[in-house]
C-alpha cells in the first residue's frame, strides 16, 4: 500500500533558530565522564555478542515516524550565480513529514516509503513521495509525478538494497541490523575500544572507534551503553578529525523487546562546524515480530511510468493495459519527449521526420516520372 506523507513547509523564526542551534551545538560537546576501571572495561567481542543477539531477537520490524528536516541557508548550493540570485534556500527553511515507514523482516527483504528532502523555493524540489523496496532478490525504487509530469521507476542491477546507506534509515539498522547481509553489515574488526569513556545525555558510554591508518581521513565512532546492551546512543563520523555526521538515537523501554527507538537527531557539519541540516525524528509507532506482506516488498509500477532496467539496459513505458511501450536506442539518442514516445509504437519514433518528408519526395517525383513518360507515349500513338 502506498502511503502519502503530508509535508508542511514554514520559515524559521530568528528567535526559534537561535535557540535550536544552541541545543544542536549542545549535542556536539562529548562530556568526559569517569572512565570504566580497566578490569570491567568491555570489549569489542563483548559489544558484537550483544548485537548479535538483538539482531537475531527481532526476526520483523516496521517502524513509523514523523520527521522535521532543517535546512540552513544556502545548505543545498552556496553558490551566487543561481537563477535566483543567490544561496538555496536563500533562508533558513524548515520540512515537516509526519510519515516515514521503514520495514524489514529476517530474509533480506527491506521497503521504504519516505518524501523527497528538497526544501521548497526556488523552483526546486517537492512533495515527491518516494518508495523503495528490496525483495531478496530485486532493489527497485518509484517516484511519481511531482517535479516532472509522469512517474520514474528504476530496477537496479544489483544483489542488495539500494537504500542501505541512506543516512535517514542508519539509527535503525544500527539498532536491528548492524551484521545483516545486504544491511549494514558493520565490520567491527577495525574497531577499538577507547580508553576514555563521555556521555551522551547524561549517560556514560564507551567509545568503539574506528582504527584511522595513515592516509586515512574518515573516521568513524560508536558512543554505547554499557548498561543496556551497548545500545548505540550516538554516531560521529569525522573527515580530517572534524565532525561531519552526527546521530543522536533515544530509546523507550518495551516490556517484551527491551529499549527501543523512539526517536533520533540527525546532524549534517559544514568544515567549519557550523550546522548544514539537521533531521529530528519522533518514532509514531512500532511492530516487531509480526508478518509483514510480501507485497510491501514488491514495487508494481502504475501506467504511464517510465521504467529503466539497469539489468538489461532497457527502458520502457507501462501503457494504460499494463502493456509495455518499449523505447529503442534511437528513440533516446534523439531524445524524444515522454508525450511522443507514449503515442507511438516501439520505434515507430526511429524514421527521423527529414528523412520520412525526403522519402515522400523522392516516391512523387518517381510517379511523376512514370506519368509523364504513358502520357508521352500515349502522344506518340
């Protein structure tokens, strides 16, 4: 089923903006907290037996949640030489989306349905609401019409879930699926377990951080609650030892599966540190363990869609009786609109329109040629 996210957009107030950059500059300070004697210090074997064990505990999940996007000035192009004269978005801009959906289940099958995150202004973005799914076998992804005037489907070549490094859905794959083949499958051996312990929120945690070789400027860490299975509360991506990616993730206690998400914050660093956008997410509801279709896992396209084929290279258009208007090279070579190719056959569109009117010609000429050589002969008798 098909859901449609709301979106609501609204502009920031000067006073609103000032008080969340000071909350969001609050959670980029790591405050040092005692450090874990070193005889009961975990390490990272006990940190993998312990995610092991919560993925292999939640065979299902779908997860529900709004979403408000922030996007700073000039955060999508800082460029002046823009069409409209300036950064996009020429100011701070906010996106509300009160429905993500995001499930998966223990067979490698995975689905999303979320908005695309272009702010308004400008001309640019929209209320595109994007779908993707991966069946086990197949990552496909549908938008329909919203920026253009009809829907684009896409089926990638390729033996996993396209989306799987998407920053929106990481907190949860985190939590449920941080080994999962064709998830995140998180590699835990280029990992240590730092000396020093911060906290995050008030609760201490142990610092799992990527081994950085030389030449190496991406650097991963993991900030985890010993106290609660190593749940990931925070994860802190760096480039050239500056923070560049942040995630915040809260958790609620459940009586039957322990702590789960019920929210995370999301933080995109300029080099300079300032903020670029930032995603806050309120999780509306939960089901763990329960089935789930097969039909969430599979994309039908609707008719009218253009449908590219990464595994065979072919494009098509799903025609009115679920048909398909396949589109020749030729017909891309010359770059035919969607309305031409969608009211012709499959290459019917090849025949450029000079040649067709120069093959015309040459066909009168030769009648009137013939004509003109009965009519003389009819004279001559």
């Amino acid at each position: 089923m098909v859901r449609h996210p709301r979106i609501l957009f609204r502009r920031i107030p000067q006073t609103r903006r000032v008080d969340r950059c000071g909350r969001i500059a609050a959670l980029l300070v790591a405050l040092c907290a005692s450090p874990l004697d070193a005889a009961e210090k975990p390490t990272v074997e006990d940190v993998r037996s312990a995610w092991l064990a919560r993925q292999e505990r939640v065979q299902t999940a779908v997860f529900e949640w709004s979403e408000e996007r922030l996007f700073t000035k000039g955060s999508i192009d800082d460029s002046s030489s823009l069409a409209n004269g300036g950064p996009y978005p020429p100011e701070d801009a906010s996106v509300v989306i009160d429905s993500n959906v995001f499930g998966f289940d223990d067979r490698g099958r995975v689905f999303l349905e979320t908005a695309a995150w272009d702010p308004p202004a400008g001309g640019k973005g929209g209320k595109t609401i994007y779908r993707s799914a991966f069946n086990g076998q197949v990552s496909v992804d549908y938008f329909p019409p919203a920026n253009v005037d009809f829907a684009v489907g896409t089926i990638y070549d390729s033996d996993g879930y396209k989306e799987i490094r998407s920053i929106g859905i990481r907190p949860l794959l985190l939590v449920y699926r941080p080994f999962a083949h064709n998830m995140l499958r998180a590699d835990l051996s280029t990992y240590s377990v730092l000396p020093d312990d911060a906290a995050v929120n008030g609760i201490r945690c142990i610092i799992l951080r990527q081994d950085a070789p030389p030449g190496r400027r991406v650097q991963e860490s993991y900030f985890l609650d010993p106290s609660r299975q190593f749940l990931p509360l925070r994860f802190l991506s760096t480039h050239s030892g500056k923070p560049t990616v942040q995630i915040d993730i809260e958790f609620t206690s459940d009586a039957k599966f322990g702590f789960v998400p019920s929210g995370w914050k999301l933080l995109f660093l300029r080099p300079s540190g300032a903020i670029n956008t930032s995603q806050v997410a309120t999780v509306q509801s939960v089901a763990i363990n329960d089935p789930i279709s097969d039909d969430q896992f599979e994309i039908e396209f609707p008719p009218g869609t253009w449908v590219r084929d990464a595994r065979t290279k072919d494009q098509y258009i799903v025609r009115a009786d679920s048909t398909r208007r396949r589109i020749t090279p030729d017909e891309l070579e010359r770059d035919l609109s969607y309305e031409q190719l969608l009211s012709s056959d499959s290459g019917g569109m090849n025949m450029p329109r000079w040649f067709l009117g120069v093959n015309v010609v040459i066909v009168l000429l030769l009648v009137l040629s013939l004509g003109y050589r009965r009519w003389r002969r009819y004279r001559t008798v």
